[in-house]
C-alpha cells in the first residue's frame, strides 16, 4: 500500500468518524429553545449597555418550604441544566432554587457586542432576584460560577447568607504564568470547536481520562451549537466571556468574604485557563486543585473545606452524593 493511499484512507475514516459524530448531534437552537430544562423556565427582560435582552431562569419552590433559599450559577461551558439533581435534592430538604442562565449562555440573550464583567452578571443576578421579592439567601458557583459567586459575595455580603464554591475556577491568576491573548483569538479558537475537541477537553481536564457515557449530554449541548448557522455569535460570546475570566481575577479578594463559606473541592481536577499556551513545566503548576483547594481555605476567613478524593472538575455530577451531603449539611447549620 503506497503512502498516498494509506493517507486518504486514514483521511475518510476521519471524515466518516466526524459525520457520525455529526449524525448523533441535535442541531441547537441559539438560545435553547428546542431543549428542554428539567424545570420551568421564566425570562426576567433586562436593558442593559443599551440594549433589549432576557434572561432566562428557573425558579422550583418545594412542597414544603423551609424559608431559606439557594441560588445556583453554573460554569462556563455549561448551563442551569446541569443542577437537574442537584435542585431536586435542595428543594426535597424544603429550600426554594433559583438557577439563572448567564446573559450569553443557555436559554438566556446571546449579544452580538456586550461588555462582559462579573459586576455585571452579578448586577443582573441581584436584579432578577429582587423582582422575585428574595432578600437573602445562599450562593452557589460551580467553575465560572465560583468565581461570579465570589463577586457577588462581595457585592451583596448582608444579602449573601452562606457562599458555596464547587471547583471554581480562579483560585489562581493565570496571568502571572499565560501571555494574553486578544478576544480575536479566543473567538478563533472557539470557530474550530467541535465534538471531538469539546470531549477531549472535558475528558483531560475535567474527568482526568475517566471517561462515562452521562457525561456526553454536556458535550452534544455545546457541540449543537457548531451545527447552527448562528454559531459564529455564540463563538463570539464565549471569547468575551474568556477575556473576563482572564483578566478579572477574584483571588485577591478573598479576604474581604463575609459570608460563611464551603468549598468543595475534587482534588483530581486540573482546570487552568491558557495551559496550551505554557510550556510543560509551567503547565504542571497549574490547576492543582489538590493545593488551590487548601490554600484558599486559608485565604477566606470562616471557610470549611470538603476535599472529594479522585473527584475531576463536576463534583454534582461525577459523585453527586459525595457533593450534596456536605452541601446539605453546612446550609441546614
């Protein structure tokens, strides 16, 4: 078999194995609205930076209402959806559960130009949940939403009750280590995304190889996306949201967190912002959460920390009762 043939069987092997891929995707709609969350959406309609958008939420009421609540902000590469189990266990110990889409992810506005900045989400957030009529309540952050959790922490600490932060992302600042990259190349990057690339990612980073077959909803979600003719204003949304994950850092502020404070940490997760653009040794310096997980305890006065041990990026969905236990338990005491 000569070269040339060897290379264009390998190049429809690829081509037939990516349209396979493609075959099992759900062509998505920009904001969602052909997938269907486990609960009741709303949609709160917010002006902001001159412009018209909504933002979408879920607000489950249990059937035995204890009078405390939780709000649940998601990580970037996911959506409120993902707290399926999560809200069901919550609202069976009687809390009432609000989970807001982002502006720029989920069902929620996904603007073509929009200043991204955690002080705004978190002004969008307080914003939805004063028209809910909540004067307080526990915060939850998952990844991006640990680190919009800690901001609005800081912005709102008489309305923020108790602060929990499940492998946030940003107990570190990576531009101390990662040469910047402009939003051009982060909407770049996110124009080549695709299935195999989102499942890579997500395999290496967050599941550390070990690989199950429920993890592959979250990835047709984002890889729905690409199927859209629209996907170029999501791509752009993601880079913007990139930008301000890099460039606003909450580390710093940590000490300045009132609220009582749970971090729950899988200590196998490696996530890092910008480790392609290191080399390998300063790659192996990053995203060690088995010490970020430690050092920010100390960092935030009346904090507790619950290590998870060969547990990835997504505690509530890899070992979901290694998560709502001790999530349960600081929110009741």
């Amino acid at each position: 078999m000569t070269k040339r043939i060897l290379i264009i069987i390998l190049f429809l092997s690829s081509y037939q194995y990516s349209s396979a891929q493609d075959d099992n995707l759900q062509w998505l709609d920009i904001e969602l609205s052909n997938y269907q969350y486990p609960y009741a959406v709303s949609y709160l309609p917010l002006n902001i930076q001159e412009q018209d958008l909504k933002m979408a939420y879920m607000d489950v009421k249990p059937d035995h209402y204890n009078g405390k609540s939780i709000v649940l902000f998601h990580g970037k590469n996911f959506n409120g959806a993902y707290w399926e189990t999560t809200i069901e266990a919550l609202t069976r110990e009687g809390f009432r559960v609000i989970v807001p889409d982002q502006i720029g992810f989920g069902k929620s506005s996904k603007p073509a130009n929009f200043h991204y900045t955690f002080q705004q989400l978190a002004l969008n957030t307080k914003a939805l949940l004063d028209s809910l009529q909540i004067k307080e309540s526990a915060i939850l952050g998952h990844s991006m939403g640990g680190m919009l959790a800690a901001r609005f922490a800081l912005m709102y600490p008489d309305f923020t009750e108790k602060l929990i932060l499940e492998n946030p992302i940003g107990l570190e600042d990576w531009k101390l280590k990662v040469p910047y990259k402009p939003v051009e190349w982060w909407y770049q990057n996110e124009l080549k995304k695709n299935y195999e690339g989102i499942k890579k990612y997500q395999l290496t980073n967050y599941y550390d190889n070990n690989w199950k077959s429920e993890y592959d909803q979250w990835v047709k979600l984002l890889a729905g996306w690409t199927l859209n003719s629209s996907y170029e204003t999501i791509a752009w949304n993601a880079a913007l949201t990139y930008d301000m994950i890099f460039t606003q850092p909450v580390v710093y502020e940590f000490k300045n967190i009132s609220a009582p404070t749970l971090l729950i940490i899988g200590t196998r997760d490696r996530t890092a912002l910008g480790k392609n653009l290191v080399s390998e040794e300063v790659r192996k310096t990053m995203g060690l959460y088995d010490q970020l997980g430690r050092i920010t305890k100390d960092r935030i006065p009346n904090a507790e920390l619950v290590e998870l041990s060969d547990i990835g990026h997504l505690p509530h969905i890899e070992r979901f009762e290694g998560f709502i236990t001790p999530l349960i338990d600081f929110l009741k005491n």
